[in-house]
C-alpha cells in the first residue's frame, strides 16, 4: 500500500512554531513514527507553502487508490 501525506502552508513550523499550542515535535517526527509503526505501508511525504506546488503535487500522485 502506499499513501502520500501533503502538508500545506505553515506546517513546516510545527514543533517551533508556538510549541505551547501546536507541540514541540516536528512533523519529521510524527513521520518516522507512523513509518516505523506501519513498515508494510510505503509512505511519502511533500510540504510545500506554496498552494501551486501543493495542486501540482496532488495531479502528479493521483486521486484515487494507487493499489
């Protein structure tokens, strides 16, 4: 199976960004957890805090299933 997480504007920041409200573990973090947690799963990850690089990142991995 594969899934591809796609973060938009400002979660780059997270883990530095007001920790007191949003946390101070990064997305690398939450990343490397659920791979280790679902190693069976091929998971891939984009940010990007430009809405255009998002939209072109979703047309090039599809809508729908991938399996």
């Amino acid at each position: 199976m594969n899934i591809t997480i796609i973060n938009g504007p400002n979660l780059n920041l997270l883990g530095i960004r007001e920790p007191g409200i949003y946390g101070s573990k990064g997305f690398d973090s939450y990343l490397e957890e659920l791979r280790n947690r679902y190693p069976q799963v091929d998971i891939a990850y984009f940010q990007s805090n430009h809405e255009g690089d998002i939209i072109d990142k979703l047309h090039e991995v599809g809508f729908g299933a991938t399996d």
